[in-house]
C-alpha cells in the first residue's frame, strides 16, 4: 500500500459519520472520504498473516532495530504523543524533569531499574513531607554514544508543589537532572517529539545524514530527521506509564455534532492522506485530520 499526502482537504457534510479523539485540551477529528474495505490482512500468530484478497500466506518481517520497522516506530511516538497531551493540561499541574547518567550507562534493563527506583524515593520525599502526589509518564531516550536518559512528566492533581533541585538529584543518584518550564506550550506532546526522534549534528554526528535521512535547520541548529530513532533497540518500550494516566477517549459521531465538542478550540492542524493500491493505484481512501486546540495561545 503507498500512500500520498494531498493538498486538498475533503470535509464531511453535516450528517456524515466522523471520529472524535480527545486529548486533554485537543481534540481530533478525523473523516475517511472513502468508504473503507475492511481489514486487508488477518493475523495467523506473531509470524505469519493471510492476505484476504489474495488467500496467500506470507510471513511478518521482523526487525533488529526500531529505525527499521518505521511504521511501528511512527505509531509508538503518535500514541505517546497523544498521551501526554491527555494528562499534561496545565502547566502549573506538571513538572518535565529531564534524568541522566554520569557514565556511559547502555543498559535498558537498569534505565527502568533505576527510574523504579528514583520513583519510590521521590514519592517517600512527598509522603513524608505531606505533599500531593504525582503521576507519571517516563520516556527514554537514547544518545548517540550509546548512554540513555529520561525525560520524566511528574503530573499533581493540583498546582505543582515546590521540590528543590538537590531533592530530586537525591532521588536520582545516577548523574545530573535538568527541570524545564512547560508554561509557554500549549501542545507538549508535539514539543517533546523532535527530542526523541531528531539528532543534533553537535552530538557527535557529521552533517551528512544517513541513507533515508535528511538534515534541517531549525533556530540556527542543524538537525538529522529521524536519526535518534536507530538507537532504540527493537521491541524496547518508548515509555512507561503510571496507572493513573489517562488514555485518548475516542468515539464516533456526526460531523455536526463534532463541531459542538470542539467547540470554540482553534485548529491547529491539518493534513489529508490517499491510500493507495501498490499495484493499480486504486485508490482505497482518503483520511482527513483535523486537530483543534483549545489552549492554542494567539492567532
């Protein structure tokens, strides 16, 4: 299936049946112009799946890396993504504490040993310090010398309280801990994806980007597309969740009645995608995305 990216945007009439994905102060729309087919494949076990169409039995590829499997990866960071923009609706509610290591620490198994860890330590701090207590989203990133760090989303059901600095290194024990101001976002969980998927070229790297990458500048900083995502190993988690996160409610409705959830929310974002038959070029559908921000500052 190939798919292209349109410069025309269908909208549903009113009575047209659209989805609704609401995440904390966005909300989603999305409407298919096309009627879908249904499910192309079926899934036999984790190795092998059966072409509807066709009858045809073919084998699922399997990747060593993440940077190889880059569908998977587009989804892992869409759903982390959405995600944050659920539960961090506030700022005031929330802190973004970056965690790292002094050494070179590569091992996956001890980046989430140590972050249990830090978690109960700083929990224990506020317990005994009678203060509110905090959800969590915990996402790793990897660097390009191989060491791995966190950013961490510490979200109070309340105004945050204050925690001084040497509290939370406290916590940590493994290195050095940066704590950054969220008051002047209003769509975090986009702010934070060029963090795990965008590489520096002062990290270390040479301003060629890799086959398949490309570099860009952004503020005066040159920047490889994409290329942190080969150091995630395959199959790791891109973060981890306290129970208490909220997921994206999501529902079916009319495009009118869409309109009266989002209300008086700015549009932000906007895109529209044909898929496509490899082989034809028939046309299978075509999705519109709409994303509305109600906490969208300015024009």
């Amino acid at each position: 299936m190939r798919v292209e990216v349109l410069d025309e945007h269908p909208q549903p009439e009113p009575w047209q049946t659209v989805t609704v994905k609401k995440m904390g102060n966005i909300t989603e729309v999305r409407y298919m112009a096309v009627n879908r087919r249904g499910c192309a494949i079926t899934k036999v076990n984790k190795d092998r799946y059966i072409v509807l169409s066709t009858g045809e039995v073919k084998d699922f590829v399997h990747h060593e890396k993440r940077i190889d499997d880059t569908d998977s990866i587009k989804q892992s960071i869409k759903r982390l993504r959405e995600v944050i923009n659920c539960n961090v609706t506030n700022p005031l509610y929330a802190k973004w504490v970056t965690l790292t290591y002094a050494d070179n620490m590569q091992s996956s198994v001890k980046l989430y040993a140590d972050f249990k860890a830090f978690n109960a330590r700083l929990r224990y701090w506020l317990k005994t310090n009678k203060k509110p207590l905090y959800e969590y989203i915990a996402v790793a990133e990897p660097q390009q010398r191989g060491a791995w760090h966190f950013h961490c989303f510490l979200i109070f059901p309340g105004p945050a309280p204050y925690i001084h600095f040497s509290i939370i290194r406290e916590a940590w024990r493994q290195g050095a801990i940066d704590i950054k101001a969220l008051d002047t976002i209003d769509n975090v969980g986009a702010y934070l994806t060029p963090y795990l998927t965008d590489i520096a070229i002062d990290e270390g790297l040479s301003g060629k980007a890799p086959a398949g990458l490309r570099v860009v500048e952004e503020t005066g900083k040159a920047y490889i597309k994409g290329g942190r995502l080969r150091y995630y190993p395959a199959g790791m988690r891109l973060y981890r969740a306290s129970r208490g996160i909220k997921r994206p409610i999501v529902f079916k409705c009319s495009a009118y009645k869409s309109m009266q959830y989002v209300g008086s929310a700015k549009l932000t974002y906007e895109k529209t995608i044909k898929l496509c038959e490899d082989d034809t070029g028939k046309t299978i559908n075509v999705i519109n995305y709409r994303q509305f921000n109600k906490s969208k500052k300015g024009d």
